[in-house]
C-alpha cells in the first residue's frame, strides 16, 4: 500500500483535473453534457485511478490501475485535439492541457516500469 498523497503523479494528476475544469469552463453550453462532460470524467479519473490503486494490496493491482490512468490519459489527448479542432479550445490552450497530460502520462508509464521491476 502506498501514501497516493506523497506521489508527485498523483498531485500533478490533481493539478490537471482543474487545468482541464478551467478550460472546459470556456465551451459553449450546449457542451456541458458532452464534450465537457467526458473531459472533465477523463480528467478526474487520472488521479482517481492512481489513489484507487496505490491502495490495492499489491504492486501489480496498483499497476493496473495505473494502466486506466493511462488510458484516461490518452482519452483526454483525443478530446483536447477535438475540442481544439472545433473552435472550443484555443491553440494555446490546448497545448497547455495536453503538456501537462503528457508529463502525467511520462510519470504514470514511469512508475508502472519501475513496480514491475520492484
């Protein structure tokens, strides 16, 4: 079992759930059920699955939760491209976002190699 609160990917997880909340902020109503809805999910499973598993029992529970933060990661991605590519989402914008999944999603794969050789 580890403490998820002293992880540095849990914390800039957390730090991307609200980057990604203030952006979404900016869409168009007719998005809140939508596009907004799925960004804002994507976002906060991130760090949602790294504290899920940091509290399973073992490193290869934990890896695979770690596995959906991933996933939730490469979701995000897309939706970020799409949002931009639809005029919600600013180029600036957007790659603010999508840096900061990157670097949550370098930390996460990161950690997953180094349980596996734990």
């Amino acid at each position: 079992m580890h403490d998820y609160r002293e992880l540095r990917v849990w914390q800039d997880a957390i730090n991307l759930a609200v980057e990604v909340y203030q952006l979404t902020s900016l869409f168009p109503s007719s998005e809140k059920f939508n596009l907004v809805s799925q960004m804002n999910r994507a976002a906060v499973l991130v760090g949602s699955n790294i504290g899920e598993g940091a509290g399973r029992a073992s490193n290869a529970e934990f890896t695979q939760f770690l596995h959906y933060a991933s996933g939730s990661c490469t979701e995000l991605i897309t939706q970020i491209v799409i949002a931009e590519r639809l005029g919600f989402a600013s180029k600036e914008g957007a790659e603010t976002v999508s840096a900061r999944v990157q670097s949550v999603h370098r930390q996460i794969i990161s950690l997953i190699q180094t349980l596996r050789k734990g």
